[in-house]
C-alpha cells in the first residue's frame, strides 16, 4: 500500500507537534494553531480554508491534484481537534507549555499532527496520480466548549460533499503503535447541571425559622443520584456525579443561598434523550420536600459517539493493512464525553482509540492531568491509520 511516511516528514511532524504542545490555545482562541496549519498546508500547495469563527479550518485534497472533486463521490474526512485545556502543564520536558495554565493535556496536539501529516502524504500520492479519490482535512475548534465546537463547525459547512467522517482520541491504556476499537457506543453523553437554592437563612440556634440550605443542598447531593438510578435501566448507564458544592460562610449562620454543580453522563442515546426531564423531576421533589427554592441551568453537552459498523471495519482494516493483527485491540464504551458524535447524526462515521502508552510501561495515566503526555511514534500511527484508511474507502465505494 503506498502511503509511507518519509522520515524528514516523521520528523517535522514531531517538532511541530511539541510546538503546539508548548503553545495550547483554549477553545476559540486557536489563531496561531490555525494559523500554523494555514501554512504548512499552503507551503504543501493545498487550499485550506478557515472556519467563519476565524480558528479551524478545511482543506481538500483531490486526485491528480485538481481544483475539485468530481461532484459526484462523496468525500472522506479526517478529523481533528485543536484545542487545549485550562489546566497547568506539570511535566518537566522542553516542549512543556510556555503559556499558564495551560496545557494540551488531551492529546488534541497529536490529533492534528496526524491529521496534518496523512494531509500531507495524502497531497504527494494526488500529485502522483495516486490518490484514488478526494479527502477532506477538518480541523475543528473548541471541542471542550460545550456542547463543542463540532455544531458550529457543521453549521458552517463542513459535511457539505462529504460521505464518511473518521477520526481518532489519544488513549493511554493503549500502547502506541496500536488502536483500540468497537462498533457501536464508543463514548458516552456528556451534559452539565448547575443548581441554585435559595430560601431565608438565620441563627443556627434556631433552624426552624429558617429553610436550612446545608442540609437541603446536602440532600440534593445524595439523594438526587440515588433517585435517577431507580428511574432509568442500570443499562443505561445514566449517573450524575458532582463537582461543586458551596454553601455557607459561618458556623453559627444558616445560608441564604447554595450552589452545586456536576455533569450528567450517560451510555445509552434514548436515556440521554430523556435526562434532562429526569434531572428536574429529582430536583424538584428533593428541594420541594426541604423547602428550598431552586433555579436549575441543565446545560446540552454531546451524545454518544456511536461507531457505525462498516466505517468501524475501515479503521480496523487500514490498521491492520499498516501494522498487522496485532495492532488493533478491542475496548470497551468510555464515560467520557467527545463532541465527534455530533457529526455522525449527519454521516456515518467512527473514531479509534490511538495508542500513545510507551511500550512495557505499566504506568497508570490518565487524560485531562498535567503530567499528561505520549510516545511520539503514535503520531506515525495515526498518520498510516488515516492514509490507509482513505485508500481503502475509495477500493469501497
């Protein structure tokens, strides 16, 4: 299969990488990650073309190097997304981040790393007459603004000619140089749930008086994810868990006012449907019976991200034309929350788990930390998941 990648690229792609490693730009403020990829891009002669938000952008590339596709096949796209994370960066590594708190604490540096690098192999198989049909390159922002920057991006017409979306999330469970993969759910819904109670306060001697907000709020924490998780199907998966709670300044002084909040997750898209109609009943029940007045802001997030079957074959397909068997591994729903689901209620599409634990390290790691970071080779990987995985599609179709 063609498609390699050279070595001088497999070396530009892993500074560039570390450069915006050392530069994370939060969701809608990507202008120099945006302006970095206009470029490079541009230097590979392709035609990117920013997003209307002024971060993110789309560049096609078409067989023989033409202007345009044929009007007629739909387009393969490769996704990827830009942003960081407000959290300080903790490693001690020369490509740390230079800007505070701050980091690409996700792995979206290495997301569109691959996608710029399958871009730019993709663009030499064109010239060479190589490339069997069109592909796009989305490089979307502010996927951890919620309910992401992917509703956004399909508003401004990103979809338009395309037939199958693919892309991948960074995974430090997974060794690098290998994928994990599954038809179906692969993530899950991701919502946000704040909660204010007021009611009149007053001297600790003498509750009665008062509507006590700390035991009500307290309550709230407790009781509320016990009675969503008698309303729906275990199955379902549904489960609010909080992050927030304050209530109080004093001891001997009962509250005016409390405020929690947390998200609202779920595995199952019916259940998620219905959540927030659940949330409130809950809430209601639970405040009404202390007296609290309530004010709930239940903020939309994502679906689930639901791999659709044959476009999850393509991604298994091309990692194992690149790498054998052996590189790809099955993997269970995560609860974590990924605003790609966004575009598979327009397409078909599906996102792999890409690898990025160095080999033989045992360590526990997780995402969203700020010693967050991974082996480079799974940028190579990613790069031949995604060349592949477009030569394939269009054997396909």
């Amino acid at each position: 299969m063609p498609g390699a990648l050279p070595e001088a690229l497999r070396t530009e792609l892993i500074a560039f990488r570390r450069d915006l490693h050392m530069h994370p730009e939060l969701g809608h403020q990507e202008f120099r990650t945006t302006a970095a990829l206009r470029a490079r891009l541009e230097k590979a002669g392709l035609r990117p073309r920013v997003l209307p938000g002024g971060t993110g952008l789309i560049c096609d590339i078409h067989p023989g190097g033409a202007a345009a596709g044929d009007g007629v096949r739909p387009m393969l796209a490769l996704r990827a997304d830009i942003d960081a994370l407000p959290i300080p960066d903790t490693k001690t590594v020369p490509y740390r981040s230079t800007v505070p708190d701050r980091a690409h604490a996700c792995g979206h540096d290495v997301h569109t790393t691959a996608v710029l690098g399958a871009g730019l192999v993709l663009a030499d198989l064109a010239r060479r007459g190589l490339l069997p049909h069109s592909v796009r390159l989305l490089f979307q922002p502010a996927e951890e603004v919620l309910p992401g920057g992917a509703t956004d991006a399909i508003e401004a017409g990103v979809l338009d000619g395309v037939g199958r979306i693919v892309a991948v999330h960074c995974d430090p469970k997974v060794e690098a140089g290998r994928i994990g993969l599954r038809a179906g759910p692969i993530t899950s819904a991701c919502d946000r749930l704040e909660v204010s109670l007021d009611g009149p306060g007053g001297h600790t001697a003498r509750p009665h008086l008062t509507t006590d907000l700390v035991t009500a709020a307290a309550k709230l924490a407790t009781e509320v994810p016990a009675l969503l998780s008698r309303r729906v199907d275990t199955r379902t998966g549904l489960a609010l868990t909080w992050g927030r709670l304050e209530v109080g300044h004093a001891p001997n002084v009962i509250p005016q006012h409390a405020e929690l909040s947390g998200t609202v997750r779920c595995l199952d898209l019916a259940a998620w449907r219905i959540a927030p109609d659940l949330v409130h009943a809950a809430i209601d029940e639970v405040a009404t019976l202390h007296r609290a007045k309530f004010e709930i802001n239940y903020i939309r997030g994502v679906p689930p991200v639901v791999n659709e079957q044959t476009t999850a074959e393509l991604l298994r397909d091309a990692m194992v034309a690149r790498r054998g068997a052996g590189s790809v591994e099955d993997t269970e729903q995560s609860l974590g929350g990924e605003d790609f689901s966004w575009y598979l209620e327009h397409v078909p599409g599906a996102m792999a788990r890409l690898g990025v634990r160095p080999p033989g390290d045992r360590t526990p790691r997780d995402l969203h930390q700020g010693d967050f970071d991974v082996d480079e080779s799974a940028i190579t990987a990613g790069v031949e998941l995604f060349t592949a995985a477009a030569l394939l599609d269009a054997e396909r179709e």
